[in-house]
C-alpha cells in the first residue's frame, strides 16, 4: 500500500494505547475491508435471516459471493500494477503522474466488474431486478478494490475507516429495512448490501481525489507498468483465484448444495485471519520496510562493507521476526475458534455435522495468510518469479489435492488445508533461502558489481 507506512509509524510514535489499536484497525481496513465488509454483513444478516427469509437470504448469499470472486480474480492484476506504479511515483517524487493513469484503470476497472456481472447473472438466470442490483454491485466492488490499493498511502488513514466503519453497519440496516419493512425479499438485501458499498466507494472517491495534487500530467500512462510488473500481475491472478479454488473445486464435485454450505464455512473461517491481517500490516509498513529501505540508502550511499553486512543481517532478523509474530497471533487465533467450533456454527444456524469441514476450513485459512505473507517478503525483495512460483504452488495444490481427496472418497475440503500446507512451506523456504543469501545477491544484482 503506497505511501502510507509513515503514517502508521506516526500513529503508533504517540505512545498511546489509542494510536497503537488505530494503527492496527488501519491495518485490518486495508488489508482486508471489502472482504471483510462482506464476510461480516453476510455472516450478520446470516444470524438475523435464521428467523426470516431464509431462502431469500441463501440465494443473495450465493450471488455475492459469486459477485466478489469474479470481480478480485479478474482484477487483482489490475490492482497490483496500480498500487506499485502508484509506490515508485510517490517514491520518484513524481506525484503529478498519478492521477490520470488511477482514474483511467477505474473507469475499466468499472467497465470489467460491470461487464463480469452482467455475464454472472445472465448464467445464474435471476429475474431482472435482481440481474441488475447485481450486476451494478460487481461494478461497486471492482473499484473498491482498486482505490483500496493504492488510497490507503494517498489519503488519510481515517478516510478508510471512515468509510468502511459507515458503509458495513449501513449494508445490514438497508438490508434488513429493504427485506422486512418494504418486503423486498431477495431483491430487498442485495439492494440494501449494494448501498452499503456505494456509499464506501463514494468517501473512498472523495478522500483519494482530495489527497491528488493539482497538478496533473495527462500523458503518463500505465502501459510501461505492466510490461514491467507482469508477472507480479500473473502472481496475484493465481493467489486471489487460490482463495476461491477450493470452492469451486466442491462445487464441481460436490454439487451447489455442497458448495453453498462450503462458502458459508469459509466466509465464516476467514474471519478469524482478521488479526493476522492487522499485524501483518502494520510491521510490513513500519518496523521491517524501515530496516529494508535503511540498507538499500547505505547501499547506493556506498556504506562500508561492515555496515551492509549489519543492515542485511537487521533485515533478516526483522523478516524472523514478522514471520513468528504472524504465525503467533494466527495459532492463537486458530486454537481458540476450533475448540468455539460448535457454538460457531450454532450460532450462525449451521448443522452440526459441518464441524469438522469448518475445522478443515479454518486450519487451511491460516496457513493461507502465512503463504500471503512470504509471497509479500518475496516481493518486497524483488523475487517476482518466486513469489510466482508460491501463488501457483497454493493453486495447483488445492486443484489437485481437492480433486484427489473427492477421487479417494474422502470429502474434498480435507484437500485445502494439505495444499495450503505445502505452498507456505514452500514460500518459507525462498524467504529463508534469500535471507541466506541477501547481501551477496544484492551486489551481484548492481551493474557495476563485479568491477566493484
């Protein structure tokens, strides 16, 4: 998230309880606000719907997810390339070349999300009303998405937890006022859902075009980024379509009644990675990018070799560091929602014998977030084809594990959590392997090294 890691390390410098859980709420808002915004709401309109329209309920519920999966596989790319073009101009200082590249990937951004959703519900074969309240919240939901990449460093942190704090609490109230007091039903929640998120997407709007200079070069444009960045682009295509794998995976081989129960269990389950998203956040835009941007300065200010050798040794033990720390939260997270699996599930009116599928789930979320966070180190340090290498590891081990458990006669979800296993695995061991290594390679990567 360009730019704003200063911002958060001024937070927390106050010293204060108060700065320190608003650095982490940034933190969690954004990582994770649209995802979160929507597991919330639906997990929320969950509890209240168990006494109402339940049907009614299910089938919105089946077509947001749907929406939201479309809309963050296909234009993750899209993201990724904007976010970093966004990260070297306010790195370059060249902040005037902005603005017009962000407004033209929104408007296709928007154009896309719109497009997918139109084609999604042409094929789920919804009546009208509810096609188009669905189709306009792909649109809403594509560009969340991308101002939430590149305006949490342009904007005020409080912009984002402004919006997103009105937007979630609105989404249940319309949904619920638009369902029960107009009798709206189906059409009632997705509407009152979709207003929600406009209303997020419209202070996102303001908060980032009032964050832009004034002064803006109409010629820059985005095409150079993603001939640079492109395989950064194809790693986030593969790890976003990863989160969603496994359920289409049930779907196909379990049948919708399966999936739809899968994708409750799931939303459920990621829950519990808020947490992790939080530090992870926060310690990669403040403690660890402070460590790495320190050694790189020392580098092209040509620092003695001892002071070089102390900086990348500082990265590693950084790298450790947020490493544990993640793993840490994540496992205590973890343990206490497994033994609260079945008042969990009571709860949100979910069979009991979805206990131990929400385990698997749960176990597999968490080992996820930490293969998110070694494709995030690797990036950091450039390794773009090996953070390629663990998003393809996540995906092509769910598919082929998920479709080997159903082959074995076992249920298909016990393949998720192995798969996740084994790409974080992976992932930890290029980090490792690089952190081995760093100083060497940084000045064999110098044009001038071997001279040197």
């Amino acid at each position: 998230m360009a730019g704003i890691g200063w911002k958060l390390q001024r937070m927390i410098d106050r010293d204060s309880l108060g700065g320190t859980v608003g650095a982490y709420l940034t933190g969690v808002a954004v990582t994770a606000a649209p995802w979160l915004l929507t597991t919330a709401v639906l997990t929320s309109l969950r509890v209240v719907a168990h006494s109402g329209s339940v049907p009614a309920f299910e089938q919105i519920e089946r077509i947001v997810t749907l929406i939201y999966a479309l809309t963050v596989v296909f234009s993750a790319p899209i993201h990724v390339v904007v976010s970093r073009h966004t990260a070297d101009r306010l790195y370059d200082r060249r902040v005037e070349r902005i603005a017009a590249p962000l407004w033209r990937a929104l408007a296709i951004t928007i154009g896309g999300s719109l497009l997918l959703g139109a084609v999604l519900m042409a094929i789920l074969g919804v009546p009208l009303p509810l096609a188009v309240a669905g189709t306009l919240l792909a649109g809403i939901v594509g560009a969340q998405w991308l101002l939430l990449a590149v305006g949490s460093g342009l904007s005020s942190p409080l912009v984002v937890l402004r919006a997103f704090g009105l937007g979630a609490p609105l989404s249940i109230v319309a949904a619920l006022a638009f369902d029960r007091a107009c009798g709206w039903g189906a059409l009632g929640y997705l509407a009152g859902f979709a207003l929600g998120q406009l209303v997020t997407l419209a202070m996102l709007v303001h908060g980032i075009a009032a964050a832009l200079p004034s002064r803006v070069d109409d010629e820059a444009r985005l095409a150079p980024a993603f001939l640079e960045y492109r395989v950064l682009a194809l790693s986030a295509f593969a790890y976003y379509l990863s989160v969603w794998a496994d359920k289409v995976l049930v779907w196909w081989l379990a049948g919708s009644d399966a999936a739809s129960l899968y994708a409750a269990l799931a939303n459920i389950a990621w829950f519990s990675v808020i947490p992790a998203f939080g530090w992870i956040y926060v310690q990669i835009e403040t403690a660890f990018y402070q460590r790495f941007r320190g050694f790189y300065d020392d580098l092209e200010g040509g620092a003695p070799f001892s002071k070089l050798r102390a900086g990348a040794a500082l990265i590693a033990t950084e790298s450790s560091r947020v490493l544990r720390g993640a793993a840490m939260v994540q496992t205590t997270v973890t343990a206490i929602v497994l033994l609260l699996a079945p008042s969990i599930l009571r709860i949100f009116g979910l069979p009991p014998q979805a206990v131990w599928p929400f385990r698997l789930a749960l176990v597999g979320a968490s080992l996820q977030v930490l293969s998110l966070l070694e494709i995030l180190l690797l990036y950091y340090f450039d390794l773009r084809r090996e953070a390629l290498t663990v998003s393809f590891a996540l995906l092509g081990g769910e598919v082929v594990l998920v479709t080997g458990a159903y082959g074995l006669g076992w249920p298909p979800v016990v393949g998720y959590p192995v798969a996740c296993a084994l790409a974080a695995l992976i992932g930890f061991r290029l980090v490792q392997r690089r952190l081995g290594t760093l100083l060497g390679d940084t000045f064999q990567a110098q044009p001038f090294g071997s001279a040197a």
